[in-house]
C-alpha cells in the first residue's frame, strides 16, 4: 500500500511561495536583503527558490518512475520527451509574451530576434529530461557516481577554462564566451546584469541535473523507508553532511547560484534535506498540521500553473497605462500592478521596504486565492 507524503506538497507549496514573494516586490529598489539574490558568491534564502524547484522536480520523480518502468521504455521516453518540449516550449512562451511592448507612447511588436531563449522553465525541462534517462536507464549506483563525475568534471571545467586567477567571476567564468554568445548569440541572452551573461544558459546547465537527481535519491528513499523517525534522523543528517561539504568545498570553488556551481549545488540539496526533514518530523509523524500547512498546500498542487500564471498576470497588466501626471515634460503612466502599490501599500506603509513588502504579500494572497479555488473544485493543471 502506498503511502501519502502529504508534507512534500507542503514542501513543494512553500517553494511556490516564496518564488511568488521574491518575485514579485512592489519596489525592485527597495527589497530586504534576504529577499533578494546574492550578488555573485554566497546564498541568500531567496537563492533557495530555484533549487528546491529542481530538487522537488526529483521527489515527484521518484514516485512515478515506478509506474513509467511498469509502462515500458517507449511510454517512458515519450512522455519525457514530451513534457520536456512543452515545458521549454512555455517557458519560451513566457520570455516572448506578450509579444508587444510600448516604446515612444506606441505598442510595437517584440520581435524574435531580441526573445530570450532560455530561463526557469527552459532549466527545468533540459534538466528533467537528462536526470529522467539517468535515472531511468541507470542503477542508483552509477547515478550517483554519473552526478559525482558532472559536479567534479564542471569544477575542472570552469577552473581550466576561466580566466586565469579568476574563473568564477562574472567576467572571467567560460560560459558566457565560450558556450553561450557563439551557440546563442548575443541578442538572446539575458542582459540584467550589465551585459550578455545569462544565469540559465548553455554552460551552466548540467549541474542542475544533479539537483534532480538528488531529489530522485531523497524521494526514494522517503518511499521506501516509510514514515519512521529513522528515515527522517537519516534525511536529517544527510542533509547537514551536505551543508558541511558545501560550505567547506566552497572555499575553492564558490557557492554561486548564477554559474550554478557544483558547491552551490551541494549546498542547496543539504539545505533541502533538512528543511524536508523538519517538515516530514512534524507533519507525517507529530503530526502538527498548522495552519500554515493548509496555506502552502494549494501551491503545491499546481505548481507549474502559478509559476506561469504569476508571471503571464504582470506581463499583462504592463500594457494597461493609467495616467499618473507628468514627469520631467513628458506624460507618466502608472500600469494596474504599480498603481495598487503607488497608491494602496506606500499609503499604508511608509517606509518603503515595507512596503514593497506589502505588495508582494498580496499577490502572493491574490494567487492562492486562485490556487485555492481551484483546489475546491478539483482543477489540477499537470504536464
């Protein structure tokens, strides 16, 4: 009989969550440093979001490959290959709409020539889709020695070929001219940091694989090993080991999210064990089931609807222009999402980190009341 982790939707819900609450600050300026990326080294809890992603992806996993091995390898390939494609293919999607963008007080078109070709979602389906015939076609043995030789190969990688006496900065790693502009180009790479570098790019790829894998091995052993306190001792002080390694690894090379490092990878998983270990000790076998578990659980039920919805409503909203006086002789506009925050949350809360705050509250409020309903009536959006 198997049995029903409720807490690993909850694990799954509270990454949403927080993806939602960084994501989505009223003030990009004003954001409390927790909430906010690391500048290149180290890990903010806001550096979490994307690797528990990945590492979620590998729990689920573990629960179907089962019923994929029973199904054959052709069924097995074709709806890896499948959920892969539409997973890139609405992650590619979201970097092009809405298609138009406002420029000298007119909407033109967003052209393919300036769409980004890679980000979240496009990380997630090449990683899925490497982890998934990893693990699929491989003893757990030799997946774990495959992922061993990726995070050591990587390392070797960015320290041969990185800018001597500086691999791992933003300027000196390999990636970004060896891998990503000559297979890219310029135009379809991310421009946020100053200049064509992009944090989920060609390069830096194959270590979230691991990441999945990772999560595969926990959600297999959770399975397996039942709701015991030795499972969860167990997961608990995997977790911290890992954090160990991580932290004393990253003294060589650095723990950072936007190269994807192998140590940031390490890291990260330690810290996703642990956080799931606690969650699993109080809800599976104390169970303490708060209040709070009822929130994160909607999230976790659809998790890949609210990540595109909360980024398609923004995109969205940006076309509506709602007059707001005149700036340096030119006429200001305000879209409904900034409205609500110039208007509503700075009002209500001066200081203007609070505030920023505050709205990032609310939609993430706004989202789970959709989540919610949805969940009342049953309405589960999986790929």
């Amino acid at each position: 009989m198997k049995e029903r982790f409720y807490s690993l939707d909850v694990f799954r819900g509270l990454t949403v969550c927080l993806m939602i609450l960084v994501n989505n600050p009223g003030d990009w300026d004003h954001i409390y440093a927790p909430l906010d990326h690391a500048k290149w080294t180290g890990c903010t809890p806001t550096d979490l979001v994307f690797p528990f992603f990945l590492f979620v992806v590998g729990n689920a996993m573990a629960f179907v490959i089962p019923r994929l091995r029973e199904a054959g390898t052709p069924a097995f390939l074709r709806k890896v290959i499948q959920r892969s494609l539409l997973i890139f293919a609405i992650g590619l999607f979201l970097n092009w709409f809405p298609f138009v963008q406002w420029k000298d007080n007119s909407l033109v078109g967003k052209t393919w020539e300036h769409v980004r070709i890679f980000g979240v979602l496009q990380r997630i389906a090449v990683a899925y889709f490497f982890a998934s015939l990893i693990i699929y076609f491989f003893k757990t043995k030799t997946a774990i020695i495959i992922s061993i030789i990726i995070l050591v190969g990587y390392w070797l990688l960015c320290y041969t070929l990185g800018a001597n006496g500086d691999p791992y900065s933003i300027t000196g790693w390999f990636g970004t001219s060896q891998v990503d502009i000559p297979v890219l180009g310029i135009n379809h790479m991310y421009h946020g940091e100053g200049i064509p570098f992009d944090p989920e790019g060609i390069a830096s790829s194959a270590a979230p694989v691991v990441q999945i894998i990772i999560g595969y091995l926990a959600g297999k052993f959770i399975r397996e090993k039942g709701k015991t306190f030795e499972m969860v001792t167990q997961l608990f002080v995997a977790g911290a080991i890992m954090l160990f390694i991580g932290a004393f690894f990253g003294q060589f090379f650095p723990i950072a999210k936007k190269i994807w490092t192998s140590t940031f990878v390490i890291y990260t998983s330690g810290m996703a064990l642990v956080i799931l270990a606690v969650i699993i000790y109080f809800i599976e076998l104390k169970n303490k089931r708060f209040w709070l578990d009822k929130f994160f659980n909607v999230f976790g039920k659809n998790p890949l609807f609210i990540f595109v919805l909360s980024g398609l409503l923004p995109r969205f909203l940006w076309l509506i222009r709602i007059p707001n006086g005149v700036s340096n002789g030119q006429p200001s506009y305000l879209n409904p999402l900034s409205w609500f925050y110039v208007h509503v949350c700075k009002p209500v809360l001066s200081n203007e980190y609070n505030s920023s705050l505050m709205y990032a509250i609310c939609f993430i409020i706004f989202m789970w009341l959709i989540v919610f309903w949805m969940d009342k009536k049953k309405i589960y959006v999986k790929v």
